[in-house]
C-alpha cells in the first residue's frame, strides 16, 4: 500500500529539517544560525474512506483531505 492519493496522485515529498541557535534580531539578539540540516519526509494527509465509483461500485480508497473537501468523490455512510 503507497501513501499516495488515489484522485490526484499526491504523495510523499522530501524537504529538509533545519536546526537553528540564538536569538532573534527582533529579541535583541544578534540573529538565527543554522547549526544543521538532515532530511526529512512530509506525509500527504491522506485518509481512507469507503467510496462509490464511477459504476456505482463502492470500494475503499485512500484520498488526500483536498479532495475530499472538493467533493471529489462520493462517501458512503453506513446505514445504523
């Protein structure tokens, strides 16, 4: 199972974590020195969800939470 969206295609990304020392010139420091850099994944926000498709088929699928907001698809509620 990827962490990707089954809609769009979005998915996990790479960016860097930066750790920093000091104090910042608006508090009377001298400024923010970056003291290292390590790479780091960001997640989409993805949630499954029981949906129905396009046939009128209802199957579970993994969406990121901007397309679901969009209404991108149809969600099934369980009937109580």
């Amino acid at each position: 199972m990827s962490r990707v969206c089954d809609i769009c295609g979005k998915g996990t990304t790479t960016g860097n974590a930066i750790e920093r020392r000091g104090l910042a010139k608006k508090k009377g420091g001298v400024g923010r020195k970056i003291t290292g850099k390590t790479r780091r994944t960001y997640l989409a926000n993805l949630q499954t969800i029981r949906a129905r498709l396009n046939g009128g088929t209802i199957k579970r699928i993994k969406i990121c939470t901007r397309c679901l907001k969009a209404g991108k698809v149809v969600k099934v509620v369980k009937a109580a």
